[in-house]
C-alpha cells in the first residue's frame, strides 16, 4: 500500500511554540486514523498538515505523492483531492444557501454559489452522498437553520463531493447530544467499513466517538506522539492514560469503546 500522508521530523513552530515537535507519522492508503489528544496536544494541527494548509517549519510532509514545498507541488490542485469536514469549513459556507447548495458548491471548489452552471451528474452526486448521511428530507432547508447534528452530516456529503483520496474529519461529534453522536457514529461507521472509500483521518477527544471500522489511533501530548498504530494495540488504558494526565480505563465492548477515570480513594 502506498503512503497517503507521510511527515517525517516535522516541527510546527509559532511565536517560539512548537505546536507539534518532531513528529514522523505515515497513513498508508485505506487506513482509517483518529488521532486523539487533550486540548492544546497539537491534533488540529497534524489536521491542518494533512490538508495542505499548513506548512511545516522543519522536516518533509508528503501528502499524496505531492511534497509540500517542493518543487512542482501546486497545493490548488492537491487540495481538491482533500476532503475536509469540520468547525472551520462551517464558518465559510453562506447561511442562507441550502442544504443540497452547500454540498453542489464543493464540485468546483467554492464556498456559495455564484453562476455555475451544474451538471445533472453533480447534482445526483449531491443528492446520493446527503442520502447516505440522512439528509434526503433537508435539500431545501437553510444551511443556518439545521441543528447541530443535520450541519455536521451536510459537511461530510460536501466533503465526498469531489471524490476525494483522503477524508479529513475534525471533531465531527462535538456539540451533539447522546442521540445526534450515536447517529452519526453509525453513519460514519458504514463510510468506514466501505472498501471503496477514501483513506480517513478524524480528530476527536472522546474514545466513544471512534466508529466500527477505524483502524489506527495516533495518540498526541503536548506536541509530541506517544503511541501510533493498529487500535488494538494502541488503544489502551495505559497509553491514554499518558496522554491525558490521569489514569483511565478503557474498556472494548463489540465494536465500540469507552473509557473513564479510576473512582476516588
């Protein structure tokens, strides 16, 4: 399998701060990865890698065969191979479009509508990837005025549009209740399971939110990676425990895990 995404001794530096630090990591093609990690470990920004929209300040990040900074890399035709899904991408797109806009826009790369003129393909694209994420009843409703839950499924439908060779998602659950999250974990689980789908990278805090299908889990503290690998090895209460600062159990129950603190002496 080829690498997907592969970072070797790279270091993010800002205002002094290295926000990761030496960090070598490779996704190969077809893996699906949740990095995990506390507030400040530095997730966001290994995401912010992967997407091309951030360049190292030390050591090489290739993302699809294309070496940023190098020679020949033009990151505006590498970026159209990216999906990404999450809090940032949501802030861009207008609130007053609707739900099947949102997601037709991604087909030439923008943000709202302008004069395109869209392909019948296009829009049955469009109308499959909302279907597969339960959307089919909202093509009509405003952007703005969908839950929490209904935005973050419209974000993924918009990230597959363009057919992307790597999935990023970014904190996808978060601000969603019990209901909404086990929804979506079902949702994302079935994306995961698929042989067909792209390659998968998902930040989250919460153990819960990994659904059935993902593979590795990257682990990060402060900037610096402390476990990478397969899930069942990786995932486990003595290395999550190291991550975020307390001791933790995890627990794996079927095809789903939980974790939680020791009970005060």
């Amino acid at each position: 399998m080829s690498d997907v995404l592969e970072l070797v001794d790279v270091s993010v530096v800002r205002d002094g701060r290295a926000l990761v630090d030496d960090v070598s990591w490779s996704v190969k093609e077809g893996e699906r990865w949740v990095i995990l990690g506390p507030n400040g470990a530095g997730k966001t920004t290994l995401l912010n890698l992967a997407s091309s929209y951030l360049f190292p300040s030390t050591g090489t990040a290739t993302i699809l065969g294309e070496q940023l900074g190098g020679v020949g890399t033009d990151v505006f035709e590498l970026r159209p191979r990216i999906g990404m899904a999450g809090v940032a991408m949501a802030d861009k797109l207008p609130k007053r479009q609707t739900v099947l806009q949102t997601v037709l826009t991604a087909a030439y790369g923008m943000t709202a509508t302008w004069h395109e003129n869209y392909e019948a393909v296009d829009e049955e694209r469009a109308r499959a990837f909302l279907d597969r994420l339960g959307m089919t009843e909202y093509l009509d409703r405003r952007f703005g005025t969908l839950s929490e839950g209904e935005r973050k499924r419209t974000l993924i439908a918009r990230a597959m549009m363009t057919d992307p060779e790597l999935l990023l998602l970014d904190e996808p659950a978060a601000g969603l209740d019990l209901g909404g999250r086990e929804d979506l974990v079902r949702r994302l689980g079935r994306l995961a399971r698929d042989p067909f789908a792209p390659s998968m990278i998902m930040v989250t805090h919460h153990v819960e939110e990994i659904a059935p299908g993902f593979t590795h889990v990257l682990m990060i503290r402060q900037g610096k990676i402390l476990a990478a690998g397969p899930m069942e090895t990786e995932l486990s209460s003595r290395n999550l425990s190291l991550c975020f600062g307390l001791p933790l159990i995890v627990e794996h129950t079927g095809d789903r895990y939980t974790a939680h603190g020791l009970p005060l002496s």
